[in-house]
C-alpha cells in the first residue's frame, strides 16, 4: 500500500532492499543483458565510465524517476575494472533464476563483491604480478602482517616492528589493506573493518572450521598475533567473496629476519623494478627471461626480498651455475617451460569452479609437461635436485582430465566431454545430432509433398521450428499445415510431426548441455583434491623458471659468480652498472674497494662525471647477489647485508623548497638510526637541497657520525660534489677519498668514468665556465674568491681539527671523573681484604687504560 502511495515499482523496491544491505558499494543490478546502478551509484558509474546518465524510459513519472546508467553484461570486464580501480567497491547483483520462468519479479542477489585487492577476473589481473589484499594487526609494538592473493591459494603472514612496517608493506605492495577499526592506521590504501574479526578466539574459530583443523598448530602459527591478522583477513574473503572464494590451501609463515630489507626509497632509487612508467629500464626487465607467468611473478618476488642466508644464496649460485654451464639442459627445460600455463591461477579457478574447459584442457597439457620434466631432465645440483622433487606428485589426475575431455579439438556435437564417457549424454547427443539430418529430410520430404520448391524449414528463440512458405505458393500448401504467423513476403506454419520432434530434439540439446555441465562439476570436485599438490608443483615450477632466467641472464652479458664473504666487504674487479650498461654503447667497468678497515667511500667528481651510477651500481651488484645471481663484472668477493638504505639528495629543483629538504633530512635521519654494520649506506648528494654552507656542514657532520659510532658502522658509499669534504680523510682513518677523473682535451671536457683513489681537481667548475665562454674577467675573479674561500676554509678545518680535540679531552675527562666517583663509592670498612685487593686491580687497570 505504502509502496503504490510512493509510487515505488516493485523493481524499485526489490533494488533498494539489496542496496540497502551493499550501501558502501556501488550496486551493479543485473536487467537482462544490462548492468545497471541507480541514484549515486549512477551518478558516480557515469562520471567514471564516461557513460550517459538517463532515466528509465518506462518510469510513469519521469520527472521522480530515478537517474539510471548502465552498461551491457557483455563489456563487464572492463568497465567493473574501470570502477575497481578508481577505488570503488562494486557488488555485483544477479538474476538468480531463468526470467522467462519467473512468475512476477526475477529473484536477484548479490553474488559477488570486487574490490582492488578481492579481483579473480583474467582480464583485471595483471599476468606478471601479485594482487595483494593485505590485512594489520597490531600487538603492543609488534605488527602481524597477513597477505593474499586470493587468485592463488596461499596464505602469507609475517610480523614486524613499527619501524620495518612501511618497508614490508612497499615490497608487498599491496594494492588494499584492511585493520582492525579500533587502531590508528594510517594509508591510502588501508580501510578499517570490524575488529571482532581480529579477536584471538573468534579468529581462531574461523581459521580452524575453514581448514577444517582442530588447532592452527599444523600451521606453526605460535603467536597469537598471527591467527588474528590471518582470521580478519579471512573472515573480509568471505563476506567479500561468498561462494566465489577459491580454496585457500595453506598458511605461508614468512621469518622477516630471512631476507635483507628494501624499502620503497631504494627500490625506486635502484630502478629495482619496473614501477608505474613500465617503459624505464628495470634490473627486474634486464634479469627477467622467465618464460612462465608464475615465473615472473616469483622473480620479482626474488628481487624483492634477497636472501640473508649464505648458504641458501650459495644454493642459487650453485643452481643458476649448473645450467650456465649445460646449455642442452637450459635449452630443454626453457623449450617445456614455454608451453606451461599458469597453473597457479588455473588450480584457484578449479577450486571455485570458475575454470573454462579450454583452461582446463591447457591446465592439463601443462602438467603433462610437468611431468616429462620429471621423467627426463637430470639435475646435479641440491637445489634443482629439491625442487625436482616437489614436482612429484599423483600424476593420475592427467588420466581423469582426459578420459573426460575432449582436447582442444572439440567433438563433432561441439561439447567437451567426451563421447563415451556418460551413456546417457551421449543418447542425448545422439537425438540432437541426429535431430538435424531429421530436418533436412523432413524439408525435402514436404516439398515433393506440397509440390513447392522453395519451402524451407526454419527455427527462431520465439517460435521454435516452423515451416515458411512464400505468398506465391500459400494456395499449395497441404491440409494439416497449421498457420503460425503472418509476414509481409511469406506465410509460417507448423505440423503436429514437425512439433513433437521439436519438443524432443530441443529437450535433449538442452538436457545434453545441462547433463554436460554437470558432469564437468563434478570433475571440477574431484580435481580439488589435488589442489594443495599443484600449489606446490606450481611454486616449484616458478623457481625453476627464475634459476633458468638468472642463468640466462648470466649468460647474456659478462658475468661473474660472486664469492661470499662472512665479513663486511665488496671487492669487485671491473664492475659495471648492470642496467646502464645496456644502454651505453661503451661502458667503463671500475674496481669497488670498501670493507670494515676503509668502509667510508667519499666519492667526488663533477657533474655529470658518472658518481650517482657508480653508486647504483654498488647496491645493484649486492642485491643481484643476494637473490643468488651472478653480477656484471670480472671477480667479485661481497659480503651479505642485512639492508639496503639509500638516499638521494633532492634534485636540484629548488622550488620544492624547504619541504623537500625537510624530507631529505627526515630520510637521513631514518638510515643513521637504522644501519647497523652489516648494512650498505648509499648516499647521494646528502645536503643538495639546501644552501651550500648548510648542505656542506650536515653532509660533514653526517660523515662524521656515521665514522664514529662505534654501534653502528654500515660500509657507506658517500657521493658529493662538495669537494671540500674529501678533507675528512685526514682525520677520519676509516674513510677513503675516490673521485672521477676527468681529463680536458683540445678545449673539451672528457669524462673518463675512471674511479680512482684521491680527490677531484678543485678548479674544474671554473674551467668549465671558461670552456662555456664565460668573459675572462668573471673568470679571474672566480679564481680570486675561489682562493680567498679556501683560505678560509682552511682555517675552518683546523679550527675542526681542534674541536674534536675538545672532544677528545672531554671524553678523557669523563673517564677520569668516573674513577673518581669509583673511589668514593666504595666503604673500605665494609670489605674483605680480598675485595679490596680486587678493587686495586680494577683501579689500576682502568687507570692503565687512560694512557
Ligand atoms: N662507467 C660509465 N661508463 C659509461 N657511461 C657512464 C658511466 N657512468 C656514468 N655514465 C654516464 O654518465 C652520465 C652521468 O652519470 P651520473 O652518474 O648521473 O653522473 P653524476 O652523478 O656524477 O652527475 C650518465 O648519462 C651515464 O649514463
Ligand atoms: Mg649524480
């Protein structure tokens, strides 16, 4: 009553009760062969696809009718994706039953939410990454990661601490996070969810009857922290995904201290990846020779986390240096690799059921594959000797795909099980099939019978089969046609034979089809049970596919197989910058020297003599080690770091200002508290973004601190054209002055690209300004200021010289105060003769070492 009062159509009122359950979604109601949204939703639908908002044509008032925009089922895939990612949740709302059927409304429901990180379509999945969905939970200091991507069926989980977080989340990249609502997160990209989720117990509970698991100890899931952040992120799945969820196989618990530590700053600084300008060179692009897709995605994976373990490195090298050395392997392995499917993606579509019959057929075709690897390659080393063996399993699950499918060649009835398998189907088939020779001799039977030549039998969705006579020979027609329908050129009619075959050939084409679907589910059921082994052939597969494609990247250029050291050290001989190498017609490779005795490189030189690559090239040549590669160069000796830190002074952009000079100390700031000794220090023109006196002194007093702290003493690549600081090597023993040379030539400037050990010639800016045409006289007096500033300076570095004095005094200072205090603590009374022999041991040795 209310509703017809409101004027609202029960179409209406069924929508605004599902939208009602789905208000933070944009709703997609299915309405035939359209999506539609209404209201906001419509007005947000139309902006970001760029399609027309309307009204509904059949509205009665269409002045109260609501906006309306849409878009055909069929164009689905791009404009859901469309919507996905400008960062809308979208449900998706279906015709739940056969509209022709439906007495009064079609039945809907929701049967589907996407969002950024919940994505299972093909076309919006990018083949060669992961699409994380991420969830936080956070226990007193510690952070509990959990990270899926729900088109592959494992489970990660990790912990860290408050100041690592941002560092894991940059190198999983996630593309959405969810935390508990009752904690401060904040990030673009992280949404807050209900945080009853994240309690131990209920998570507990849905972590065990989702694996169907008495206790989570299986999963080595020890510390409460972890089963809350797996639970939350599991139990936003299945809100989120319902019946579409894929089988989540297993729990992959992550030990952060495995893997050396990248932050975002250094991959980018690094070029490690590609990043969003795909077309910038990569170290993932020039080592990438995968062939697979799970082979990529797992390579950049490896780049992303290098290995901290020598022994585990050492593997790699082991592995990659196999193949470099058998090419017959390398070849064959590449030549089966190349025809695998992404069975990792394929094995989550079986388990939801969401997996086409052709995939299946490639799915299938590639664990035949699979298997011929096992049969026939032969490794050497341990680690492809190991990850031969995780591609054993119950290869009987071949036998049953194709005892039921058809290959890729589809049998004459155009379905794809096969002929023989069910007798019933193939009954059925055998009256739809034959159905169609029926018709052709029923038409030739008629026309003789009737006497017209051009009688035609015919069939449309609407009336089914029918006979079509033109108007020329309407008069002929026999008794028993019964007319169907009128058109402007030709008469239709049917005949009781011609309707009971119709009623027979039809039922049976459809009960084949449904019969087939059917039978394909329940092939689907059975495969599931070998879902959790093809998670593990399929990650085997992909490392295999990364040791092929490190070999060949060995094998591309010139390389060396890296020595590991167990101290702090790099010793290249020749190295190259493996990514500008490619680029640059004639490389200069150069020598890299820096260990715990001179573990301060001051690097000078010009502009543009080559200091920010040689740079690069150093904490490239260490990642590139670290995942187990082989790296540009002729010998190489390196020790194993625990992080990676960089930093690049801001450009010389200056109108960016103080904020990004606040930003370059803020970075700074960051390396000098975390490097530890096993770290590698990049840093690139630290104080560019402020004045000169400013830059100098906070790059000086960086230096400084970085070369007395005795707690932390990271091997530090230091590049700067504030040349003055090459005076630090005077007073500063483990640090060691390198620069560019340069040479002019016939009033040219000629970069060498040569790192030699010394200090950069000082007058070469105002050379340069010569060789620019800059007047002779701006030229003298620059040489005048030049000098009298360096006078100056002189001055300045002694009276340097004499602070740290003052600091030295202060320190002994310190020491013979603490002696003092020692003496008059004590109460001679109280003691033993042995104590007090004892304690003038102790005076006597801490006073020996004041001298
Ligand atoms: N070893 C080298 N061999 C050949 N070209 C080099 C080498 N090192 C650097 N270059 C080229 O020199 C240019 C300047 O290098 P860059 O490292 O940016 O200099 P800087 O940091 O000293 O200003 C770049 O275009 C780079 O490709
Ligand atoms: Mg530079």
């Amino acid at each position: 009553m209310t509703d017809k009062k409101r004027n609202i159509t029960p179409l209406m009122k069924q929508y605004l009760e599902i939208k009602r359950k789905h208000k933070d979604a944009i709703l997609l109601f299915r309405m035939g062969d359209f999506y539609e949204t209404f209201f906001e939703d419509a007005n947000i639908t139309s902006k970001v696809l760029n399609i027309v908002l309307t009204k509904r044509s059949t509205e009665k008032n269409k002045d109260t009718a609501p906006p309306l925009a849409g878009f055909p089922v069929k164009a689905k895939d791009i404009y859901i994706s469309k919507l996905v990612k400008a960062g809308y949740k979208v449900a998706i709302c279906e015709q739940l039953e056969n509209p022709k059927l439906a007495k009064g409304i079609v039945k809907r429901g929701v049967t589907e939410i996407i969002t950024s990180g919940t994505i299972l379509d093909d076309t919006l999945l990018k083949e060669k990454e992961y699409n994380y969905l991420m969830s936080i939970y956070k226990d007193n200091d510690t952070f509990y990661i959990a990270y899926i991507d729900i088109s592959i069926a494992i489970l990660n989980v990790m912990k860290t601490d408050k100041d690592s977080l941002p560092g894991e989340i940059d190198r999983i990249s996630p593309v959405e996070i969810i935390y508990p609502d009752n904690i401060n997160f904040e990030n673009n990209i992280a949404k807050p969810y209900t945080s009853i989720v994240f309690d131990r117990e209920f998570a507990e509970k849905e972590l065990c009857e989702y694996f169907k698991v008495a206790n989570l100890d299986g999963f080595g899931l020890k510390e409460s922290g972890y089963i809350s952040a797996c639970g939350g992120l599991l139990s936003y799945l299945q809100e989120i995904k319902m019946e579409t969820l894929p089988r989540i196989e297993s729990i992959n618990l992550i030990d952060t201290s495995d893997f050396a530590i990248l932050d975002k700053k250094t991959m980018d600084t690094l070029d490690v990846l590609p990043g969003a300008e795909t077309e910038k060179p990569s170290l993932l692009k020039i080592i990438d020779y995968t062939v697979t897709t799970m082979g990529s995605r797992k390579l950049r994976e490896w780049l992303t986390f290098p290995l901290i373990d020598k022994n585990r490195i050492y593997e790699r090298q082991e592995a990659v240096g196999e193949l470099t050395n058998d090419n017959r392997i390398l070849n064959e392995l590449t030549s089966k690799l190349k025809n695998i499917s992404d069975i990792e993606r394929l094995n989550s579509k079986i388990t939801n059921a969401r997996i086409h019959p052709l995939q299946l057929i490639a799915f299938n075709n590639s664990l035949k594959i699979i298997k011929s690897i096992v049969d026939e390659i032969v490794f050497e080393t341990p680690l492809l000797k190991r990850l031969k063996e995780r591609l054993k399993f119950d290869y009987s699950i071949v036998e049953i795909i194709e005892k039921r499918m058809n290959g890729t060649d589809v049998s004459e009835y155009g379905g794809y099980i096969k002929t023989g398998f069910n007798e019933e189907l193939d009954r059925l088939r055998e009256i739809a099939f034959n159905g169609k020779n029926w018709i052709a001799n029923y038409q030739s039977e008629e026309r003789i019978r009737a006497g017209i030549p051009n009688l035609k039998i015919k069939y449309n969705n609407v009336f089914g089969y029918f006979i079509e006579v033109s108007k020329s020979h309407t008069g002929k027609v026999p008794e028993d046609y019964i007319r169907k329908q009128t058109l402007v050129n030709s008469e239709r009619y049917y005949t009781e034979k011609l309707k009971k075959f119709e009623t027979e050939v039809l039922s049976a084409e459809e009960r084949a089809e449904k019969l087939e679907e059917e039978l394909y589910a329940e092939l689907l059921k059975e495969l599931n049970k070998y879902s959790k082994s093809i998670v593990q052939v399929s990650k085997a597969i992909s490392e295999i596919d990364c040791i092929c494609s490190l070999a060949k990247y060995a094998l591309s250029t010139h390389t060396a197989k890296p020595k590991l050291s167990d101290n702090s050290c790099i010793y290249v001989k020749n190295g190259r910058h493996p990514i500008v190498e490619k680029y640059t017609e004639s490389f200069v490779p150069n020598d890299i020297h820096i260990d715990s005795d001179e573990r301060i490189m001051l690097l000078t030189g010009p502009n543009m003599a080559g200091k920010s690559t040689y740079l690069r090239e150093i904490g490239l040549i260490a990642i590139l080690t670290q995942i187990g590669s082989f790296v540009p160069a002729d010998e190489i000796e390196i020790g194993i770091f625990d992080r990676i830190l960089t930093r690049i002074g801001a450009s010389d952009d200056l109108s960016k200002g103080i904020s990004t000079f606040l930003a370059e100390m803020v970075e700074t700031a960051f390396i000098l508290h975390t490097a530890t000794s096993r770290s590698l220090v990049l840093l690139d023109e630290i104080g560019r973004g402020t004045s000169t006196y400013d830059g100098m002194s906070i790059a000086w007093a960086t230096i400084e601190y970085i070369h007395n702290n005795a707690n932390r003493n990271p091997l530090t690549v230091f590049a700067t054209h504030y040349h003055e600081l090459t005076r630090l090597e005077n007073y500063l023993p483990h640090l060691r002055n390198y620069c560019l040379s340069v040479k002019e030539w016939q009033d040219k400037v000629i970069f060498l690209r040569k790192v030699v050990r010394g200090k950069s010639d000082r007058s070469y800016g105002i050379y340069v300004a010569k060789l620019a045409g800059i007047p002779e006289n701006v030229i003298k007096r620059s040489n005048e200021i030049l000098e009298m500033l360096e006078e100056e300076g002189k001055i300045t570095f002694r009276k340097l010289e004499s602070k740290k004095e003052t600091a030295y005094q202060m320190e002994l200072f310190d020491k013979r105060s603490h002696i003092i205090s020692m003496i008059k603590s004590i109460d001679i009374n109280s003691m033993t003769p042995v104590e007090s022999l004892n304690f003038l041991n102790k005076l006597i040795k801490e006073i020996e070492d004041l001298n």
